[in-house]
C-alpha cells in the first residue's frame, strides 16, 4: 500500500489558503482595551515606504482693530509656521506554523486556528496604542500625553495642606480644576475653540467615577463632570472623558497628568503610512511556514499645539 505524504510543496499550498482564511477573520477582530482608535486620529496617506513625514505645525497671530474707512494701514492676521519632520519605522510581527502543524490538521480536516493571526495583530495594536499616547524614546517619537509642543500648566493647589492632587480637593475644586483646563486652549486660542475631550490617569477616573458629590447624593463627581464642564455648557455637546494608561507618570518629574484637545485630524494626528498587515507565507526552515506582518509609524505630531493643553500635578 502507498504511503500518503505530506512534503514541503503540499504543505505550502495549504498554509496560503489557511493564512488567507485567518487574516481575513484576523483583521475582522476588534480590540476594546486599545483606545487610540477614536482618540487619535491616524493619517494612512501617502507612500507606504516614504522614509519620513514632514509637516508644519500653524498658529495665528494678529488682532482686530478700529480703523479708518479711508486708512490703507488694514491690520493683517498672520500665520507662523514651523516645519517638522518625522521619521518613518518599521515595526512588525506575525505567526506561524510548524510541519507537523499542518500535516495534522489537513489529516483531521480542519481549519488551523486563528489565535496566533489574532495574538499577531493584537501585539501589533498593543504597539501601536502605546507609541500613540507615550511615543518611543529609542526612535525619538513622543506621544499625545509628553509632547514638547504642547503647553503644561500646574493644577491648583487649593486642596487640603495646599496640595493640587485631586484626592485632597472637593468635588467643586476639581471641577475648577477641569474648567481651567477646558478654558487653558478657548484662551490660547483667543477665545475661538474649546476642547473637546479630556484624557485622564485610570486612578483619578477611579476616584471621580466612585466618590459622590457630597454624603446625601448618590451623583458621582464624574456624573456631575459630564453635565456641568464648560465645553458641554458652551456647545450643547456631550465631552469626552476616558482614562489612559501612562498619565499616572507623564507629568513633568513623574506627577500626574491631565490632558485636554480638540480631537480632529486638523490637529493631531498618527502618521501610519503602512497600516498593519500580513505578507504572504514563507518557508523560514525544513519544517517551518510562517506568515510576517509589518506596520510602519511614524509617531505622533501636533499640527495646532495651541489647540492641546497638560495639568500636571492632579
């Protein structure tokens, strides 16, 4: 009787159909705990190999003023421009499978599994999240939350012995505490946006998602937040409030860190020329196939800084 065999080019044929069934279902797959998707907004154009992205950062200058219907001397608002530009980086991962693998599962008549497509690309997002908020020091990217650009200001210190944590502060005196940080950019911006969202450390969401208003009410300082900042009382709309890992330390000399922006591609965005992807299946070994993936980031840059504010020390 004729052995039936399983070698390299037969295992090969049925790798690329598994990968191709798995990355289909792989890049169906949503990740919750990943929160730069809706919270930063990711540029995808341009050449996915350019080398590096360049941009210019934009802010106004100049005021009205009283004139004289025949003066030619017609005050002129201006645009400073400052030119940046940020290097692009490869970073990747993927998945595969041995021989026996294989074998098996086209002996047995089944589908390979699609975990390690989906623990390929969650690694991937994970990644992508973090370079997003906190940057990366060896590429010399920052982030959303420790961009220089970006204008700190310190939180109050009206809690209890002068402090500025917001443990040591009334619900009233963190609520000043936000206000003044919506208003940091209506004023930078001489009065013409308000922010729309607010990043905060997981603690201090904890603390003002579990503290009330006072003994007698069962309202919660972050309940009271949503219906009472000057963003929602301004436009009519709901602010967007989420907690985000590394603020517990992203403050000048490790404190704290709230942020406050306009969340709008006019203002921030991720450049990500080459979003994540699988390539096509290899032979790495005698008995071994497997599928790479690649993304290449360019970090994050602030297009309108004025229109971003930090306050540290919360």
């Amino acid at each position: 009787m004729q052995m039936k065999t399983f070698d390299a080019q037969v295992a090969m044929a049925y790798a690329v159909s598994q990968a191709s069934r798995i990355n289909a279902t792989v890049y169906r797959t949503q990740y919750p705990a990943v929160r730069y998707r809706g919270l930063v907004p990711v540029d995808t154009t341009g050449p996915e190999w350019v080398k590096s992205v360049t941009y210019f950062s934009l802010d106004g200058v100049g005021a009205a003023d009283w004139i004289n219907a025949a003066s030619d001397d017609v005050p002129k608002a201006e645009l400073t421009r400052g030119r940046m530009e940020t290097t692009v980086h490869e970073a990747g991962i993927g998945y595969g499978w041995s021989l026996s693998e294989l074998g098996q599962a086209q002996l047995l008549g089944i589908d390979l599994n699609a975990q390690k497509g989906i623990a390929a690309r969650r690694a991937a997002e994970e990644m992508t999240d973090r370079v997003a908020f906190l940057g990366d020091a060896s590429k010399g990217l920052t982030g959303m939350v420790n961009n220089p650009d970006v204008t700190v200001q310190d939180a109050a210190a009206t809690g209890a012995g002068s402090s500025t944590e917001w443990e040591d502060k009334t619900p009233g005196q963190i609520m000043g505490d936000v206000n003044a940080l919506l208003t940091g950019v209506y004023t930078a911006t001489a009065t013409t946006v308000v922010s729309d969202t607010l990043l905060l450390p997981p603690t201090r969401m904890h603390y003002i998602g579990t503290t009330t208003v006072s003994d007698n009410r069962e309202t919660t300082i972050l309940e009271w937040l949503r219906e009472n900042n000057v963003y929602t009382m301004e436009t009519g709309q709901p602010l967007t409030i989420r907690a985000i890992r590394g603020l517990e330390t992203a403050g000048d000399g490790g404190v704290a860190r709230a942020m406050a922006y306009r969340n709008s591609e006019e203002v921030v965005k991720l450049n990500m020329p080459m979003p994540f992807r699988f390539f096509p299946v290899w032979q790495t070994g005698p008995f071994r196939f497997d599928v790479p993936g690649m993304f290449r980031i360019g970090g994050v840059d602030f297009l309108l800084p004025k229109e971003a504010i930090y306050l540290d020390g919360i």
